[in-house]
C-alpha cells in the first residue's frame, strides 16, 4: 500500500512538472520553442502570423526561436529585442491581470514598434478593446511575475 501511494504520489508530481514548465522563467515555452513556435520576425515584416521550422531555429536568452526562412533568423540575431513579443511571449491580457498565460501564435498584433500576443482570437478582442490601459497594467504587473 505505501508503494502504491508513493508511485501516486510520484506520477502527480511529474504530471504537475510537465503541466507548469512551460510557465516557469520568463518566457512561454512550448517543447522548448518560444512565441508558439511562430516566427516573430513575420509579424513584423509579412503583417501575418507564420509558423516558423526547426531547421532555421536561433537560441536566444535560454529559449529556442524558429523562423520560416533564414533571413528571417538572421534578423532576430542581430537584434532579438526587436523581434521578441513583450512579457516573455505570455497572453497581454493575462498579465495584465497579474498571470502568465499560453498564447497561439494567431493572436496577436504589433503595437508602437512592440508584439504582443493572446491567449486566443476571443481574448485579444477584449484587449483590442483598451489597448494602452492593458498594457499600463502589463508593464506593472511583469516584474512582480515574470520569473514565478
């Protein structure tokens, strides 16, 4: 019976582990991959949401970005700060509301030189909604979460 309830135990705490890595540090992580796996260079340069491959992948600040083409990689590279979206790749709104949360890569939009992404198409249409005021709230709440 205690091995019972000790493997239990230890199934709970790996299935805990796998569900939170993707939020532990400062950028949303999926698989190890930023931004979705989308390539942040795109929103800029194409105004649409791209997803990017393995094969033109750039390491960047203990993440891994992947890009559609190598020129795009190469742009990040030169300057990642750019190209990365704010609050580590979170949900916007979600930080404005003081949590980390998953995006997809087609919810989003570049504001003031800046890529902000969503959790979904339904929350970015609440965030649209009062840009600057979610974003006020964002850049408050960001250092108090960023590495929870």
């Amino acid at each position: 019976m205690r091995a019972a309830l000790l493997r239990f135990g230890l199934a709970i705490g790996i299935v805990w582990l796998a569900a939170t890595s993707a939020f532990a540090g400062p950028y949303y992580l999926q698989d190890g991959v930023a931004a979705d796996g989308y390539d942040t260079v795109a929103y800029f340069t194409e105004g649409r949401a791209v997803k990017g491959d393995a094969k033109f992948q750039h390491s960047w600040d203990g993440a891994k970005w992947n890009f559609s083409s190598a020129a795009n990689r190469d742009r990040f590279a030169a300057d990642p700060a750019k190209y990365a979206p704010q609050y580590g790749g979170f949900c916007a709104y979600g930080v404005a509301s003081g949590y980390k949360v998953k995006v997809i890569g087609e919810a989003w939009r570049v504001r003031d030189g800046k890529l902000y992404l969503n959790y979904d198409k339904s929350v970015q249409k609440r965030w649209l909604a009062d840009i600057p005021g979610y974003i006020a709230k964002a850049e408050d709440n960001w250092s108090k979460i960023k590495d929870k």
